[in-house]
C-alpha cells in the first residue's frame, strides 16, 4: 500500500498489482487484547517496516517493483522529489530554471552531498546517470522518460543542464525523480552488464538518508543512517525492511508492536481501528491516488450510445457499494481522478442513482423490455459478461453487486472471474476480449490523463475503452506542454470533464487509504505523494 | 546391496531428465514471462523486448531447454532472471537449510508424538481413549494447517507472547541455539500437525494388523511382559510400513512447506518457489524442481534401504 515517490513506475501501475499478492483471508476478527511488547526502547532507533513481496535489485534504472523502489528511495536520492501534494521539491538540486519555451532545464546541485563512502557527488554523476537509458547498449526497462532529452550537459560541477526535444510538464515529475548513481564505481562498467552488476544487489552506494547494510536472503534488507546526509542525519538508527509474505502475519506483527508503520488494506481497517481505539497504533487516512471503475468495451455496439452508458451508470447505487463493501472506506466518483491529486476536477456532470431514470434513458435509446423481463432492441437481447479477476475480492463483491442491479432494469450479466495474468491478457491490446470490467486504475506523480483517454494510447496503450473523442484528444497533446501549474490544471480538469460526460466508464468510488503508526513514531503522516517525506527527520519517544 | 544402489542411482539419471523436460515444458506453457509483471505504461517494448533477447527468452524453446541443460549437467543453475545478476545457487543455499531444518524437525516432531499415540490407541482398542485419539486425528486431517497456524500465532504469540511471530531469528541478536529454538517450535509444530493425524492412524492399523499375527500370540503364551511383546516384538514389525510413509514424505520436504513458510515469514525454498512461480522466473523454478525431484528419488531410495535394514525377509 505504500506508495513511494513514485513515479518511477510511473504515471499508473495498476492497482491491481498490490491486491494480487493477499493471502486466504483467516475468518474472523482478531481480537487485540494484551500484547504489551516488553520493553518499548527496545527497538531503538529503527524503523521496522514490513513488505509481503521481497525486493528484486536496487538500482531504479532496472528495477520494476514497488518494494525496491521504496527501498531505493531510502539509499538513492534523485534531482528533486515530491512534497505531500506532489509539488516538486530540490533534492540533489537545489533549485532548478528553465527557459519560456520549456526546452533547456538548468539544475543547481547541492554542493555539501557526499556518497555513503565519503566520495562527493557531482555534476560528473548527474551526466553519467541520466545518460545511461539513452545508451545504445541500456537493457532495462526505463527508456521512456528519458525519451525528451536531447542532451544532458555538465555546466560546471554542481551545475547540470538539459536540453529537451520537446516541452513536457511530466519531465519534472516523472523524469527528473530519477536517482542518481555514482559514476566513480559505476563509470567503468558497460551499459550492458549495469543490469547484472553487484553494485544492485551486494552493495549499492547512494546519497540518500540510509546506507544499505545488509540483505538477508528471503528475511530483511538493512538499513543504517548516513551520518552525512545532505538534509541533515537521520535521527533514527537505522531501518528495517521486513520481508513478511502473509498480511495475516504481518498484521499481528504490527499489533504488538514490531513494526513501526504499515499500510492498510481495506480488510484489515475494521482491526486497525479496533488497535487504535486500544491506543495501540495511530491510524491515519486519506483519499489515495487512484479510482476505481466499471470500464465499458466501446468496441461493442451494445455500448456505443451514450445514453446506454448514462443509464448503466444511474443504475448502480454507489453510496451502498461503497457502505457495505468497502465498510466506508472510499467515496464516490463521478469522474477520473483523484481527490489526492492536485488536477483533480470536482465539478464534472454528475450521474446520481436514478433507476428510474436509467429505465427512462434505455427507453429513449430504443430498448424495451422483452416477455422475459430482459430488455431487447431490434430482436437483440440486453446481455453482456462482466469480468474480473480473482486477486481482487472487492472487485467480485463489485460485479455480483452491478449484476443485480442492472437486473433490475432489465439487463443481463453474467460474472467471469479470471486469474491475474489470464485477466491481464483478455483485457488488454491486443485482444480487448471483454465487454465489461471491474477495474481502477492508481495515477502516479505526475496527473497527465493521456495514458487512459487519449486515441493515441488505443492501439497499444491504456486505453483499453477503445475511447476516442478529438476534442479530449487536443486538450490532452496540449496538457503535457505546459509548464504553469495552473493552466495545467484547467487543461486536464476540462478534459476530465468531457470524459465524464461520455462515461466510457461508470466511475465507481476514490479508495481511501490507510496508514497505521506506531504511537512512539513522530514524523510520517499519511498521504498519496510521498509516504516517506523527510524520512530523516522522523524519530521515536521515549 | 551395493550394486542394487547403483543400479537406483544409475535409474534415476533418465527418470530426472524426464522429470526436467516436462518440467520445462508445463512452465513455458503458463501465460505470460518475466516480463509480464514489468507492466506499466512507461515500459516501451522495445526495451522490453531487449530485455527478453538478452535473456535468450525469444529463442525456441529447445534451444532455451538445451541451454539451461548444458549449464546444469555442469552444475551451473544460471543467474536468476529477475533478481539480475545473482546466481540461482546463491538464492538455493540461503533457503534450502532453513527449510530442511524446519522439515526434519517438524517430522521429528511427528513421528514421537504419533507413533507412541498410534501404538497405544492400538493396545487400547476401542476404548475411550481410542476413540478420542481418533476424533482428534481425524479433526487434525480435517483442518487446514495454516489456520492452525495462524491461531497459535493469535494465541500463543500475540496474546501470551511466548512465541516470536515469524522469522528464524531475532535481528541484530547474535547468533544463539535458543533464538533459533524459539523462533522454530512453532512453525515445525504446526507442520507437523498436518503428518501427525495421517501418521497416528498409520502407526494404529499397522500396530493392530502386528497384533494379530501369530507370532505375538506365541510370544504372549510363551509368558513374555506385555510391555515387551508389544515393543520389542509388535513395534518393530509394525514400523516397516511407516517407512514407506517416511520415504513418501520426503517430496513434501519442499512443496509441504509452502503456506507454513509463508505464515510465518520462514524464508525457505518454498516460498522461493512461490515468489519465481508468479515472476516466471525460469532458472530459479528449474533448479527447485531438479532439487525436489533429486530429494524424492534419494528418498524412495532410503525407504528402500531402510526397509533391508528392518526386516530381515528383504535382501536385495
């Protein structure tokens, strides 16, 4: 559940992901009694964190998952990072420029940065770094951000530009979080073996606040404070990244008191409340950055009045779904987006349940109701699948919830419920095997929409709808052009707009996320951006 | 005796290839490929596919077989797809002893608690004692043991804290027998709850099936103590079919293992398996299975032996 900086990944890693690795979930509630852990104190100064799926490498040009980014995060720093509400923040930079046409990006380097040996970092890394997506020989998966560089150049030492082929807002968001690796161990090595070098995985030497320790195959990785952190040393010891595979486990961990933080996934909210009230955790929420949907496959001509889609939506009583699956966690979405980010777009057209209206609407768009109840156009019968996939339990509940809804104005469903993988490949290109999908979506740092909405990301992309609307499409080529924030905002929230009122999809609800605290920890505090914000500032009390 | 084993060792070459080459195939046919979990919309598949030549992963599949093949008859297990640059023998030799320990003392565990059980609840035939022996084995059979697990973690560790809740042992401890002790009782305790009801009711019907014979009545008429009737002439002959059990649990030694390993954090080759399965993470999978298909026929292979050693009937 933790989200890092993340970008890295990227603008959207599907939600998914996260919910495929829970376990058999145990009947029944635990019931958090005693536990009082022996000696608070004895954790010291570390950080225990907990992760069910193990890391892979730590070097953010190859790696792929989110439990090493996050780590990476700790030992790796890159230009600048994201505040709370995802504003771009100096990290090795200390300030950075740009000209009017958003092409030349000048960075000012913090001069007081020292590698976890002692060396000082530079301009010479920033170059080496940067420079190693655009090698002919790079075998990893991160050419893309860096596609917009034209040229990186070393103006002095603790001064970096670059030269872009076009103007692109996410460069600062996305492409510019990217950590910097030193060149003085790594400067001699081919591109094409930094994949598979030691440094990923033995012994990698950062900038950021932890220096790695030690990674205990299948156990942990550990972490201890770089005393010459450039934003000051970490108050805490060190950290602790625990490889904990069943939630069940590491939820009991947590109650007594051997983790420090831990995200919470909805199951476990009604017991991460039951810990708080016991004064056991602190427990914090807020809308995280994602929404969850019912997505229509427009390549069905079932779908392709709009007034069809409006009906199937005012049919779905989202307030209920929301109350007895989610036991509140969430709220309703009329749009795309997300409350947690900053171009998100309140006020779109809104589809309130009316199933009434849904029948009014059906009625306009020529469908009436057959001798079985099922409503008919043209001999043709109102039925369609809805799919799913296992690894998402909410989602089920979800489908089993619309299917009886829709019944009840005269459409017919029937739910397949499919394996991760098996879901993955039916539902996206080239095969688009769906008609319906229970589905969210989970946005990155940056909030561009072209990746969902665009006639572009069709083919190949996101866009799994088959969506296409030249006017979405303009305003969206525009949006990643342009660098006040503001203007931005207007751009997208228009375009979100015009979206919600074709209702390629029934927007469904914004999850909210839960963090639980230990009540000793001071410093982090729940939000979408950057669960580890000022992590070196963060200590126990006594 | 001696050529009879190298005659099984020379058997179980073909058998293990075999085994690989179906192996291989069933993993190649599962959708998908290390790739498949690097889905994100700022991947381009150009550097997806660089990825995949560089790996070998477009070759056919015979090509790739041979591949891994010619490493392995050189013992070579290949560098792990996903974890980049590590050797897969390096991932084997930080997971296999902690799940061999686990295994041997969860079924060290099982046999001394079941087989007096068994041996007992056969003398005591149909009594009340009998009867509850088998209602628990048969709740044992019946319920799954990572539930069993997770409620002694409830139990004993959260709300007694007796236990540690997962783990082999205590961060930043030195290293002490009696950590490790304490971190191991309760997941071998648990794994050995799923052989435990299997093994009382084996132990009880070959014990009952020894009582029977003949040559315990002659013993009994010849005036010998009950007490040495049953153990040293029932027990002995009634533990010759238990080695077969023993022999047929040792394939369980990795597969067995999987949820007990996750449940409580145990960082085994199971959950090694597990986590290369859902990556498709191919020379990892592959020496897991060569690993476990090698343990089965060393396994069959001492049941085998052991049975010679028992019962003076077989010769080899």
């Amino acid at each position: 559940m933790f989200r890092k900086p993340l970008w890295k990944v990227a603008a959207l890693a599907m939600v998914l992901m996260i919910a495929a690795c829970s376990q058999p979930e145990e009947a029944g509630n635990i019931d958090a009694n005693a536990a009082e852990k022996e000696g608070a104190e004895a954790e010291g100064g570390n950080l225990v964190l907990a992760t069910t799926a193990a890391p892979t490498l730590f070097n953010p040009y190859y790696s792929t998952d989110t439990s090493s980014s996050t780590i990476e995060g700790f030992i790796f720093s890159g230009l600048v990072t994201v505040d709370q509400d995802f504003n771009p923040e100096g990290d090795l930079a200390e300030s950075w420029d740009f000209t009017d046409d958003g092409l030349r990006w000048t960075f000012h380097l913090r001069e007081n940065v020292k590698w976890h040996d002692g060396e000082p970092m530079t301009a010479d890394d920033v170059v080496f770094s940067y420079t190693i997506p655009k090698d002919p020989d790079y075998v990893g998966p991160r050419g893309l951000p860096f596609e917009i560089i034209e040229e990186v150049n070393k103006i002095d030492d603790y001064t970096v530009e670059f030269v872009l082929s076009e103007p692109y807002a996410p460069f600062i968001t996305i492409t510019a979080q990217f950590e910097v690796l030193p060149k003085h161990i790594l400067g001699e090595v081919p591109i094409a073996e930094l994949g598979k070098h030691p440094f990923n995985t033995k012994e990698p030497i950062g900038t950021g606040p932890f220096k790695f320790k030690e990674w205990k195959e299948g156990e942990y990785i550990a972490l201890e404070a770089h005393e010459d952190y450039h934003l000051g040393a970490p108050k805490l010891d060190g950290l602790l990244y625990k490889i904990v595979p069943d939630t069940n486990t590491s939820m009991a961990q947590l109650q007594v008191g051997e983790i420090s933080m831990a995200g919470i996934s909805p199951e476990y909210v009604g017991m991460a409340q039951d810990l708080e009230a016991k004064g056991m955790v602190k427990l914090e929420s807020g809308p995280s950055n994602a929404f969850e949907y019912i997505g229509y496959n427009l390549r069905n001509e079932l779908f392709q009045d709009k007034k069809v889609r409006h009906a199937l939506t005012h049919a779905i009583d989202r307030e209920a779904i929301i109350q007895a699956i989610l036991g509140d966690a969430g709220t309703v979405a009329h749009g795309p987006g997300s409350p947690a980010n900053w171009a998100f777009n309140p006020d779109v057209p809104k589809f309130e349940y009316d199933p009434e209206k849904a029948k009014q609407l059906l009625k306009e768009a020529g469908w009436e109701p057959g001798p079985d109840g099922i409503l008919e156009k043209d001999g043709k019968k109102f039925e369609f699948a809805l799919k799913t996939t296992s690894a998402n339990e909410i989602r089920q509940q979800i489908a089993e919830v619309a299917q009886q809804q829709w019944a009840e104005i005269g459409i017919k469903t029937s739910i397949e419920v499919l394996e991760w993988s098996a879901y993955v490949e039916q539902t996206s290109p080239p095969n688009w095997n769906f008609d319906a999908i229970v589905a969210g979506w989970s946005i990155g740092s940056d909030p561009d929409p072209t990746w969902f909405w665009h006639t572009s990301e069709i083919e190949a992309g996101l866009n799994y709808n088959g969506y296409s609307n030249s006017e979405v499409d303009e305003l969206l080529s525009k949006n990643t052009q342009i660098a006040d924030l503001e203007e931005r905002k207007a751009v997208i929230a228009e375009a979100d707009a015009i979206v919600t009122e074709d209702q390629p999809n029934t927007f469904l609800y914004y999850p909210e996320g839960y963090l639980a605290i230990s009540p000793k920890l001071v410093g982090p505090s729940y939000n979408a951006a950057n669960t580890y914000y000022k992590i070196h500032e963060w200590y126990f009390e006594q | 005796m001696t050529t009879y084993i190298i005659r099984r060792c020379l058997m179980a070459i073909p058998l293990l290839f075999l085994i690989s080459v179906i192996s291989f195939g069933i993993m190649k046919m599962a959708p998908g490929d290390p790739t498949a979990l690097m889905m994100d919309p700022m991947i381009k598949q150009e550097n997806l596919e660089a990825y995949k030549e560089s790996y070998g992963l477009n070759d056919s599949i015979v090509v790739q077989y041979g591949r891994w093949l010619g490493n392995m008859v050189q013992g070579n297990f290949g560098e792990s797809f996903i974890r980049q640059g590590v050797p897969v023998s390096e991932l084997i030799t930080a997971r296999l002893p902690n799940t061999l320990l686990l295994m041997l003392v969860s079924t060290f565990i099982a046999f001394i608690i079941s087989i007096p059980l068994g041996v007992w609840s056969a003398t005591k035939r149909n009594s009340l004692q009998d009867y509850a022996i088998t209602v628990v084995s048969f709740l044992g059979v019946a319920t799954p043991n990572f539930w069993i697990g997770l409620v002694l973690i409830m139990v004993l560790s959260v709300h007694l804290g007796w236990f540690p809740i997962g783990g082999v042992a205590t961060y930043g401890e030195p290293f002490s027998i009696w950590d490790r002790l304490h971190h191991l009782v309760l997941p071998a305790f648990v794994l050995a709850t799923a052989d435990m009801a299997g093994l009382t009711r084996y132990s009880r019907s070959s014990m009952l099936d020894v009582l029977r014979q003949d040559y315990i009545r002659t013993a009994k008429a010849n005036g010998f103590r009950q007490k040495t009737v049953i153990f040293k002439h029932g027990l002995r002959n009634a533990l010759i079919p238990i080695i077969t059990i023993f022999g047929l649990m040792l394939p369980s030694f990795i597969g067995g293992s999987v949820i007990i390993e996750s449940v409580f954090a145990w960082p085994g080759i199971g959950l090694l398996f597990m986590e290369a399965a859902f990556q498709r993470d191919y020379p990892v999978i592959m020496a897991v299975v060569v690993i476990a298909a090698t343990l089965v026929v060393i396994g069959n292979l001492l049941a085998d032996i052991l049975y010679a050693v028992f019962d003076p009937r077989i010769e080899y």
